[in-house]
C-alpha cells in the first residue's frame, strides 16, 4: 500500500459526491419547508426524514472509511492558515454530518411525536418527550443548517480555488481516481 | 485531517495574468453566488408576499396579542383524559389499530378558538375538541375538530386575508368594521359558514357539542383502498341544560369539571363516507346530506387536567399527524395547519418558563 496516495480512493470520492448531492438537496428541502404552507410544505418534510435518515447513515459509513483509508496529503507549498482552514471545515462538515439528522431525530423525539420515516417505518424515540427540550433542539437544526450551508459554499469555493486559481492536485484527488496523464 | 506531507506540490504552473486571475475569482464568485442565491429563493427571500407559517402566526399576534407560553390560537381550554372503544365498523375501510384495537388511550384538549388565553367564553359562538389517540403501535393519531359544520374559507391565502380584515388598525388601534364585510362579500364561498353562525350562539357547555374534522381524509384499508371521509365526534347524552349557570367568564371550564365528577362522558365518532364527486380538497364546502355514515366507535373522557400543567399542554395537535390507514387529502388548508401550527409550537416551547405559575383565570 501506498503511504502517500494521489488520489481518494473510489469509496470515499463516491461517498463524497453522492453525499454532496443529498446534502445540498437536504439544505433546500429544509429552507423550503420552513418557509412554505402549500401542499409543498407536507411532501417536503416526508422527504427530510427518511434522507436525513440516509445521510446519517453514510455518514457514519464515511467516518470508518475516512479513518481507515490514506487521504492524499495538502499541498507542501499551501499557506499554513489555508491548511488550518481545511482542517477545520473539514471538522465541521464531518461533525455537522453526523450532527444535523441526530438533532433533527431528537426534536422530533422530544415534540412527543412519533417518529415516521414513512407511512409504516417507525424509529424510537431519543430522548423523553419535553417542550422546553424541543424548542432548545429545534431552534439548533435550524441555526447549524444555516451553519453547514455557510461551510458548503466556503468548501465549494476553496474547491475551485484549487483547481482554477491554485491549480493544484487537491480537486483533482476528488476528481478523479488516477494521476492525469 | 489530511496531513501535509507530500514532498511535493506538483509540477509549478506558470503564474495568471491579472486579466485571467480576475475572470477566475469572478468564476468562483459567480458559482457560490448562484448556490447562494438559488438557497435565498426557496427560502422566500426574493417573494416577500409568499405565504409563509412565520406569517400566519404573526398576523394571529397582531390580532390577539402576544400571550407568552399559550396557544397562538384556540389559547384558552383545558385537558382531558380517556380511551377510544373501536366499534370495528370502520375495520373494512381502514387498516389504522385505532379501528381495529378495542381500546386506544386518548389525551384531549377542549378550547375556545380565539387568540387570547384570558377571552371570555361567551366572545366566541364556537368551541373546539383536539385529540390525540395513542396506538399501541406507536402510532398517533391527532385531530382537531370544531363545532362548526364548515369553515369560512377553502384556502390559506383566503385564511391569512380574513385575519387581515381583522387586524387592528394603527391608526385608531381597532380593526376597520368595514374590513370584514368587504372580505366576506368578495368570498361567496363563505356563505355555508356565515348561515350556520348566524344561527351559533356560544354554547353554555362544551359537553352538548358535535366536533367537526371540517377538512375531508382518506381512510386506507389493508388492500390499499382510499375512500374519502369527514368525521364528526356527536355527544351521547344530550341533556341541553347547562349543569352550571352560564356565570363570568369560565363557565365551560366548571361545568366539565362538574359533568366529569359525576362520571365519564360519551362521543359517538361518526365517519361520513363522501361519494365520487364530493369535494375533498375544499373545506368551505358542506357534503349533501345522504352520505353513508359509520358508527367507529365510542370517545370515553374520565378527567380534566389544568392546560398549564395537564399532558395536553405540550402536544400540538397537527392535522397531519396520522396512522397508517388514515392520510391527508388535498384540502390546502391541512398543509397550512400543520405548518402553522409547527411554527406556533416552537414559539411557545420557548415560552414555556414564562408561563403563569398560577392556575390561569380570565381577566376581568
């Protein structure tokens, strides 16, 4: 095994952009919601649950994988508060990740409603039933969304720092699975 | 995180002219701008008229008052406890427990659909009866139900309009009484409704009452079958004399406290099947008398609870909150329900310690 790979290796780059589309979706569904009272309203919150359920679980599945795989290093060159910056989105997307469906599994949990991922599909509760605790829960899924859409645009445009002003390997390494030729 | 050991950064690209660094930035800006901007549009950012939950419940404040902790509507009522006997009539229709169980155990509120915890009981001519029935399954289905047969309105945006027409104005501080009358001759569908509360006057009891579902549903059995309904929940006893004389301003509150202590009361849940062609998506409209009518069963209240300290405190009783076996129909009005009352929810969850510590009483 290579101990300083190039690239990401397939299951993380499909993790990442299947999980970047689900988010991004999830992001809009949830602004959309909150702001609608149509018909719209109703179908949109039918699709947050069992996604939000989704993405924990890919989440959870893409922690394992990014703590058992080697990640293409940062460039040597990178200016030292570029690579803290990295490291700390990176920290709040992964913790948002994990985060934003608990919350959101809670506040439900604590509102005393069942929690239904369809008509059927029925998850236990998380924590006991309780207003105060609700509104304290709710007002968090909110606020951290806006938080995570704010990290999403930052990583997007550093994304495309590197491959357009930088142009350096580290899209690419999400990119693509070999060195261009 | 990714460590930065690489020995090398790459082959070195020759530098950008200023002219090709500048489109760059300006490509990056644009991208984020358009994800921004898109995130903005569905948020109503752009469309300050959209109709938004936020707005239902502000013109409700506007019209009665912020009353921390309480209901933004139907602020003023009182809790009760008891079970649903299924009379299995209902079983062939629906595959929810709710029709299927003998017994299913119910938490309640009663209420006076008015935004103010402190109105008199003798301001409004209607009363209201929200349920939350607990299967066994875990399952729950909420229903909020009034003693009117329909509602003014079909719409949201119709809704959001009258509540308009009844907004103070700043000026004076008092709504403008030609307001109102302009609304309802601009909106014939309201003329079922202002028939009826023609005739309402404000019942001395919330016993006698028949509680309406108002908005129509589907009921789904186990083949996947959906027949549209209304229900109705119809006192058993009806005795019409008020068991208290009809004094002050909480007289609804004492005479159920009294009924109760004197034994449980009953409610005949009736199902009004609708036939092909009566409107399910249109809650100001009254289905023709003839529908078939099934007897689900038997609502059994035992007790009262305080609402500042009874278990019907913290439930909100969306209209969307349903079993398998019973959903939604198009009626708009049952989104914008639910989307208003989340947002009236998480107001009062975080009003809770502001709520009178005392046992609320109607100011003079």
């Amino acid at each position: 095994m290579r101990s300083q790979p190039t690239h990401f290796v397939l299951l993380a780059r499909l993790l990442h952009w299947l999980m970047a589309l689900m988010i991004i979706a999830m992001l809009f569904i949830g602004a959309g919601m909150v702001t609608s009272v149509s018909a719209r309203h109703e179908w949109l919150i039918h699709l947050h649950k069992p996604l939000g359920i989704a993405i924990l679980l890919l989440a959870v599945v893409r922690l394992l994988v990014r703590l058992t795989t080697h990640q293409p290093p940062l460039p040597a060159d990178l200016p030292e508060w570029q690579v803290l910056a990295a490291k700390a989105s990176h920290l709040v997307l992964y913790a948002l990740m994990l985060v934003l469906p608990l919350l959101g599994w809670a506040m439900i949990s604590a509102s005393g409603e069942p929690v239904m991922l369809s008509n059927t599909l029925q998850l236990p509760a998380i924590v006991p039933a309780d207003a105060q605790l609700f509104a304290i829960l709710r007002k968090s899924h909110g606020y951290l969304a806006y938080l995570l859409f704010l990290t999403v645009l930052l990583h997007l445009a550093a994304a495309l720092f590197h491959g357009w002003i930088r142009r350096d390997e580290v899209l690419g390494s999400m990119l693509r699975g070999r060195d261009r030729g | 995180m990714v460590d930065r050991t690489s020995p090398s950064g790459g082959p070195q690209r020759p530098p950008l002219s200023a002219a090709s660094l500048m489109l760059r930035l300006t490509g990056i800006a644009v991208v984020v701008g358009a994800v921004a901007a898109a995130f903005a549009y569905v948020h109503g950012t752009f469309d300050p008229q959209r109709l938004t939950p936020k707005a239902l419940v502000d013109v409700l404040e506007k019209n009665n008052g912020v009353h921390p902790g309480f209901r933004r509507n139907h602020a003023k009522g009182v809790c009760v406890i008891g079970h649903f006997e299924s009379s299995g009539e209902v079983r062939e229709y629906s595959s929810a427990q709710v029709f299927n169980e003998p017994r299913t155990p119910v938490v309640g509120r009663f209420a006076l659909p008015a935004g103010n915890p402190y109105a008199p009981d003798n301001s409004v001519p209607i009363r209201s009866l929200a349920l939350r029935f607990t299967q066994t399954n875990g399952q729950q289905w909420r229903t909020g139900m009034n003693s009117m047969p329909v509602f003014p309105v079909g719409t949201p945006d119709a809704f959001y309009q009258l509540q308009q027409a009844q907004s103070p104005d700043p000026a004076t501080g008092k709504p403008d009484p030609t307001k109102v009358p302009a609304f309802f001759a601009a909106h014939p569908e309201a003329v079922p409704f202002l028939t009826w509360v023609k005739t309402a006057r404000p019942s001395a009891s919330y016993v006698t009452e028949t509680y309406n579902s108002i908005n129509a549903f589907y009921l789904v059995n186990s083949s996947g079958q959906k027949q549209a309904v209304r229900w109705s929940m119809a006192p058993m006893a009806r005795d019409s004399a008020p068991a208290a004389a009809e004094q002050g301003a909480d007289f609804l509150e004492r005479d159920l406290v009294q009924r109760l202590a004197e034994g449980p009361l009953r409610w005949q849940l009736n199902i009004t099947l609708a036939n092909p062609g009566d409107p399910v998506n249109d809650a100001s409209k009254v289905w023709p008398d003839g529908r078939k009518v099934l007897n689900a069963g038997t609502l059994v209240l035992e007790k009262t609870q305080p609402q500042l300290s009874g278990d019907c405190r913290d439930i909100n009783y969306d209209p969307l909150v349903l079993p398998a076996g019973i959903e939604g129909s198009e009626d708009p009005l049952l989104a914008a329900r639910s989307a208003g009352y989340a947002d009236s929810y998480l107001r009062r969850t975080s009003e809770v310690s502001q709520l009178p510590a005392t046992r609320q009483e109607a100011r003079p």
